[in-house]
C-alpha cells in the first residue's frame, strides 16, 4: 500500500497484486491509516484510489479467509472481519473530502 502527495491531490495505491488487492483486515488498515493522514492535510484537496496493476482494482471481501473460518468453527473471527469490513465502507462512505475510485480491469463487491 502507497500513499503519497501529489500536488493538491492525495493518492492511495493498492499493491496487494498477488492476492488481487483483497480486502483482508491488515490491508483495511493500512488503507484507513493512510486516508486519514490525507484527510486531515488541509492543502490537500481530492484524494485517488488506483491499483498499481491495472488488472484489478479489488475483489473485496475475504471469502477464502471467512470459508476457512467456517470451516473450522471460528465464527468469532467472521464476526470480528465483517465488523472491520462494516466499520472499513461506513469510513470510506463519511469520507470528508472527495474520494475518487479509479478503476481498471476488475472490480468486485
């Protein structure tokens, strides 16, 4: 995960490429982190997501990290990622300044 400045426009760039940007609970966090430090610079204006490889922008959701969890009867750990995975899109939907998706290749939900 990079973020960086350029100009007036902050840019987060997804680069988990070997698992297709998934949303897993470390990546969540790094992404949150890095938009919040955007956030609160005030000469920084708009703020991109882009993923580094243009094949995938993000399957979303864990799904083999929640089937292992099923799997093996761990459903405190399901409830503990859908909870991150709520808290993550309520951040992202409050956002406080314009939050820009770019998307090549795949996206998913």
């Amino acid at each position: 995960m990079v973020g960086k400045r350029v100009g007036k426009v902050g840019v987060v760039e997804l680069n988990k490429e070997h698992k297709s940007n998934i949303l897993t609970e470390s990546f969540m966090t790094d992404i949150r982190r890095s938009l919040e430090a955007m956030e609160i610079d005030e000469d920084m204006r708009v703020v991109m997501m882009r993923s580094k490889h243009f094949e995938t922008f993000s399957m979303g959701t864990d799904l083999n990290y929640l089937y292992y969890k099923k799997m093996n009867g761990e459903y405190d750990k399901i409830d503990k990622y859908l909870e991150n995975l709520y808290n993550f899109n309520h951040f992202i939907s409050v956002y406080h300044k314009p939050l820009l998706g770019l998307c090549t290749g795949q996206a998913s939900k």
